[in-house]
C-alpha cells in the first residue's frame, strides 16, 4: 500500500512539473522577438554590402543628402536611412537607390517621388540615349515595409533579388 501511494505522489509530482513546463515554455516563446508574421529588419549598412557583394557597384559614385534632396526632393522628414549610387557622368542612366522611410505611410511617398525622377530621366534619355532610355524602361521600383528600391541597371533583376532576399 505504502508503495502505491509512493507511485501516486511521484505520479502527481511528475504531471505537476510538466505542467509547469509547457505554461513556462508558453511564456517564453509569447515573449521572446517579434509578433508572428512580422520580419526583423535589415539595415541599410547589410543591404549595402550584400549588394555590393552580389553587383559591381565601383564603377557608380556613392551620394549624399543633397543629392538625395536634389534628385528626389526627400529629405529628413521622410527618410530614415538611404543608400544612392548614380553614374559620375549625366551620360548614363544607371542608379541604384535604397530608401528607408520613417514608417509604412511614408515609404509609400518615397516611392511616388521615385516614380517622379523615373519620369524625368525617361524624358532626359528618350531622344538623347536610345540605350540609356532603354535601361529605364526596364527599371525595378518596388516598396517592402518602410523600403523603397530603385535600380536602373543591367543588373537590376539581380539587385531586386538581393533586395528581396534581404528583407525576407
């Protein structure tokens, strides 16, 4: 007799702590990292390398606010973080640009303000640079989260891939 009671203690000890388990383990994954669904972001920095690993980007000049000011009108206001790369010369047409909005409603004007300077060089390289023109035509503009991309290049399928597998 002394024996099953023995067995019905360690029996209730042993669905006790495993309880205590599973409601412990409950806890943790509910607190730990970010809500389901929702990705953990990559900085500007990492984007910027991983392209620059995945497309020669050497032969484009790396630019700064006033440049971002001047070709998209964006300024602190919009943009968290940017990354822009344009030709030195106002011959070629290529230009990869990564924007980081401030939150989802301005990265949606982000990108209206790209579509704006697709517009402009469009017109610029229409009749002056048939190959540039060309080039545009076959741009990559697309918004994920608070990221704008922008990529006039030949190797603008390779840069959207880079970009998406990022921000995955």
């Amino acid at each position: 007799m002394m024996l099953r009671m023995f067995t019905k203690v360690n029996v209730k000890r042993l669905i006790m702590l495993l309880a205590i388990t599973v409601v412990s383990a409950a806890v943790m994954t509910g607190c730990s990292g970010k809500p389901e669904g929702e990705r953990s972001e990559v900085t500007i920095g990492e984007l910027t390398q991983r392209l620059k690993q995945a497309v020669k980007l050497e032969e484009l000049k790396q630019r700064d606010k006033e440049t971002l000011k001047r070709l998209y009108r964006l300024g602190d206001e919009e943009v968290e973080d940017f990354v822009l790369y344009t030709d030195v010369s106002n011959v070629k047409a290529d230009e990869v640009a990564v924007i980081q909005a401030k939150d989802a409603a301005q990265a949606e004007r982000v990108k209206q303000y790209v579509s704006k300077r697709i517009d402009a060089q469009t017109a610029k390289f229409k009749d002056y640079r048939p190959e540039e023109y060309g080039l545009i035509q076959k741009h990559v503009l697309k918004r994920e989260g608070r990221f704008v991309l922008f990529a006039v290049s030949k190797d603008a399928d390779r840069i959207e891939q880079v970009f998406d597998e990022a921000l995955r």
